[in-house]
C-alpha cells in the first residue's frame, strides 16, 4: 500500500528554511559537510544499535558513503547504509526541528544574517541546509530491522510543505537525491565535490566514496569504479603529526555543530592501567545554553571506536562544561549506560586527567596566546569562575587562571591575573587589595580608592555579579591574602610608614569630640562613627563591617528569599 501524505512543517523550520536560504548563499558548499556528516552519524547510531542486533550489521558490514553525480540532469546522490529511518521517524527529523532549544533559537534570530548563520550552527538543523542549493530534496530510507515494503520516501520543495509515502527499498540506509537549483549547478561536477570533501570530511571515519575519474587517449573522460575520497579512519586513533589543523578544525565543526574554528584543542592517548584517547577543543564562542540546567554538555563518548552517545556529562566538572570533543575507552564494556557513568573508579580517573588536561590547555593558551585567552575568558570567564567553588583540588590551577579589571588596567575589561598582580606589589604590601561594586565606574570613582592611589597600591575592582559569592571562596593566592578595602578597618601592614602612624594617632586624638558627637546623633543609623585616613579628598565614607555580606550578595539572597 502506498500512502501518501502531505505534511505541513513546524512553523520553525519554514522561518529557518528561509532563513538559510538567505543566510548561506555565500558559503553554500557546507551543504555536503552537513550530509555526509549525517550519513557518518548514521553509521555510528547503527553500529551501536549492532551491539544488541548483530544481524543488522552483518547483512551488510562495510559501512560507507557513495556519492554520485549527474551532469545532465543536474542532481547530486548521497546514499549511506547507517541505520535510516522509520516514517516516523522520517517526520519527526525532517519536519520539526527536535533538539531542545528550538524555541530559544527563534527568540535568538536577530535578522541579522551574519549573526544568524552562526546560530544555526548550533541547533543540528543542518540537514536543511540541502536546500541552500537544492531546489527540491529526495529522501528515501529504509530503517535497519524494518522491513523491505516498509521504506519510506520523504520529498519536499522546501517551502512549508513536505510528502511522506511507503515504498519499497531493498537495501538499509538512506539515500538522498539534490535537485540542484538552476544558481547552483556549479556543484553537479565530481572535481568540485571532491574537493570539498577533502577540505570538510577528511577525518570522516567510514569511506565517503566517488567513482574514479579517468581520461583515455582521447582526452574524453572515462568513470572508473567506487573509490575513498578521504582518509577514512576516525580521526583520533591516527598519530597527531599526520593530522592537519584544518582536519582538526573540521573535526570541532563536525562534532561540536559549530561554524567557527576552535580557539584551541589537545589530542592525547593514554596508555597503561586505564587506556584512552581524548581530543578536546575550546570554542570561541559560547553556545546559547551555557547557563541553563538542561544546556547540552559533556564530550561524545566512545568505547573501542563504537560510538556510544553524545552529551556524556561525566567526563568533566560543570565548569569545564564548554569544553567540546570526544573520549574514546578501551576500559569501559560496551553497554556502558548513563546510570552506569555515574559512579565507578575508571570513569572518576579518567574525570580527573581530562580537567587537569583541559586546566593546562588553558594554561598554556594564557601563557603563550594571550588574545585568544582573553578571548576565552570573554566567553567562558564567569563559567570558569565557579571552578573556584566547585574544585578544590585543582584551586591553585583555577586561581591562575582568573581575570580581573583593575585600577592600573583602568579599563572594565577584566585581564589582570592574580601572579600579575602579586609581582606588582608594593614593597612592604602584604595584602591583596580588591573592591566589589555595581559597575566598573561606581568601583573606579569609589572614595575607598583614593588612599591607594595616594601610594600607588593596585586595587582589583570586581563588578560581576558572581564576584561577592567567588570572594567568599577565595582566602589568599600565593600565600597573600585578599582584603575588600572597604571592609573593617583599614590596615596597610608595613605600606604605612612611621609617620603615617603618628599621623593616625594625631588624628584620633584631636577627632575624638567630633566623632563622639557624630556618633551620638547617627545611633539609630551606622554601627560605628570612626576617624579614618583612607580618605584624601572627600570628607567621608560608609564602611561595611568586615563579615558583612556584600551588596550584590544580600539582593542575591534576597531574592531567593532568604
Ligand atoms: P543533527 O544531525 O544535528 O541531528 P540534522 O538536521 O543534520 O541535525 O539531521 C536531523 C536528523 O535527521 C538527524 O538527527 C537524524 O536523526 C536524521 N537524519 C538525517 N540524515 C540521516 C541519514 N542519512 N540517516 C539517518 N538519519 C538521518
Ligand atoms: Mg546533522
């Protein structure tokens, strides 16, 4: 029986349909990346599924993607045997747009093209970048373990509407046929496609295969067999120095959903009691969901090259939680599952050496490339910032890492480290001097400051609104410790010379009747009235007690009701 039905698509993907027709037209060729990619995921999603149903495997064991292209009539055929689809399947993946977050990327569309054709990139819609250059789109497929009769054809010109009838397929996987649009018929040529390939799919594990072209004595071209146009081996389980940057790149884009390259990555294999290889990339851009509960996270885990899921959170602490890439277990069983992930000796090891791994990648991008760290701290600091909280036992590395804007800084961009910090100390300053305020220009007019500028001693000015709760987790770095100059008394250790302290005593001697005066009419209001010379110029100062919470802390705990 041959139903056939029209469906109309979610209203979402008709917005992003149009949108990426318009937004890509200067980059059309990420459209075979896209495909392929979803072929290779479909080999992975099947070889899985193999684990539990070893017939669907072994029917038809070499996986692989043809490409095939018609000059004449102006189509590009992709075919795969991964695991396809079902009918439902079928509509549910190419009709809506399913990931979580669907509804955060329409509200994230600005109308801005540039800005929009970076979004995409990070809601898995790439399948519809197909009609970037096709002006109507053949999908057919055949789900492993459903039967022949039971295929299913999907078609859609790519404005609202799409079909779905059963029909009869006898291989598993999916093929798909472009017709390309009249603007794009650069693409219906072998020579091109294959360079595309090379430069977006080389680290594609399974064989994405051509027909060999070949020309005879005539000088007419010839069509040879099916042949590799990649490399054909996942990427990770080759020797780092035959692995180019672009394929690396590529890669990050492959696995991360990301248009932009990465900002840094660190491919390692670990062999003796636990044996693993890791590659990790930093992006360069934050994803939308980065700070929220059910944001997606964690690396792509695989077990003896067996893809096993994506979004595995256990491999890194929550804030590492940008960090993208793959890890790849010879330890862990192959039905490994998510319960399973939760708890257990080799996972805790191996959760340990990729955040220290991921620490020193960071490390060394701050120590030999600092614009791309202060890049990544734009991006990432604030994530980077409950590190100091969440992990103790890598405090020393996190503190390292922090930024902070500064009174020599002078500007609200936070880029002085804490060892930067120390190594400008005063002689004679025992102390790491910082101040919490609202905003950068209420830290840097700020009273408080005026006594320091006097001597020349750096403040830190800390305008996040996490930074009161980060204070309350951070007692002293490289054995200095951090004082709020506008907390407690004000104690410059041995920055005060003798006559500053004669000064001091002067001046609470001959201030005693007027503070006690002041004191008397402000009882209901301040807790204490004191003579102070922190002050040079303005006349005087509210001063919080030392272990009074801070502003920003109180309207935190305010509003969550405590
Ligand atoms: P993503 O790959 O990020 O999930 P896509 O828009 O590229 O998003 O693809 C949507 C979904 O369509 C995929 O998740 C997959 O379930 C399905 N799909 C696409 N192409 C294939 C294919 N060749 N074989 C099997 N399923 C596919
Ligand atoms: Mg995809």
């Amino acid at each position: 029986t041959v139903q056939k039905e029209t469906l109309g698509f979610q209203t979402e993907v008709s917005k992003l349909l149009h949108l990426m027709i318009h937004s890509l037209y200067s980059n059309p060729e990420i459209f075979l990346r896209e495909l392929i990619s979803n072929a290779s995921d479909a080999a992975d999603k099947l070889r899985f599924e193999a684990l539990t149903h070893a017939d669907w495997l072994s029917e038809d064991p070499e996986l692989k993607i043809w490409i095939d292209v018609d000059k004449e009539a102006k189509t590009i055929t992709l075919r795969d045997n991964g695991i396809g689809m079902s009918r439902q399947e079928v509509i549910d993946n190419l009709g809506t747009i399913a990931r979580s977050g669907t509804s955060e990327f329409v509200k994230n569309l600005t109308g801005d093209q540039k800005k929009d054709a970076q979004l995409i990139g990070q809601f898995g819609v790439g399948f519809y970048s197909a009609f970037v250059v096709a002006q109507k789109v053949e999908v057919y497929t055949r789900r492993a373990g459903v039967a022949a009769s039971e295929a299913v054809k999907w078609e859609s010109e790519g404005e609202g509407a799409f079909t779905v009838e059963s029909i009869d397929k006898a291989e598993r996987g999916t093929t798909i046929v472009l017709h390309l649009r009249p603007t794009q018929e650069e693409f219906a040529d072998a020579f091109r496609l294959k360079n595309i390939i090379h430069k977006y799919a080389e680290h594609i594990a399974i064989p994405v295969c051509m027909k060999a072209q070949k020309w005879n004595d005539e000088g007419k071209e010839e069509v040879g067999d099916y042949e590799a146009v990649n490399k054909a081996a996942a990427l990770w389980t080759r020797p780092r120095n035959e692995i180019s940057e672009e394929e690396y790149q590529g890669f990050y884009k492959h696995i991360a959903h990301d248009y932009e390259n990465p900002l840094a990555w660190n491919h390692n294999k670990v062999e003796g009691k636990l044996e693993y290889t890791s590659l990790l990339f930093v992006p360069k851009r934050a994803p939308h969901d980065l700070y929220q509960r059910d944001g997606v996270r964690g690396l792509k885990l695989y077990v003896q090259r067996v893809f096993i899921m994506d979004d595995a959170e256990q491999f890194l602490p929550m804030y590492l939680r940008f960090v993208k890439g793959i890890v790849d277990s010879n330890d862990l069983p192959l039905n490994v599952s998510r319960e399973l992930l939760q708890s257990g000796k080799v996972v805790d090891s191996m959760k340990s050496a990729l955040t220290r791994r991921v620490l020193d990648m960071l490390t060394s991008m701050a120590d030999s490339k600092a614009e791309d760290y202060a890049a990544c701290w734009a991006q990432f600091g604030n994530v980077l910032k409950e590190g100091v909280a969440e992990d103790q036992s890598n405090q020393d590395k996190v503190l390292k890492l922090l930024r902070f804007a500064s009174t020599l800084s002078g500007d609200a961009v936070e880029s002085v480290a804490l060892a930067d910090y120390v190594a400008r100390m005063k002689e004679g300053q025992e102390k790491i001097y910082y101040l919490t305020a609202e905003n950068f220009t209420a830290a840097s007019q700020s009273p408080h400051l005026e006594v320091f500028r006097k001597k020349g001693v750096e403040v830190l000015l800390l305008t996040d609104r996490l930074d009161e709760w980060l204070m309350t987790h951070l007692t002293e770095f490289d054995g200095k410790q951090f004082q709020h100059i506008a907390k407690g008394d004000l104690d410059l250790g041995s920055l005060s010379s003798e006559e500053d302290k004669k000064a001091e005593e002067q001046l609470q001697e001959t201030s005693q009747p007027l503070v006690e005066r002041l004191q008397k009419i402000l009882a209901d209001k301040v807790q204490a009235v004191k003579a102070t010379q922190r002050l040079t110029d303005s006349p005087a100062c509210l001063v919080r007690s030392q272990y009074d919470l801070g502003a920003a802390m109180r309207q935190l705990l305010e509003a969550s009701g405590q």
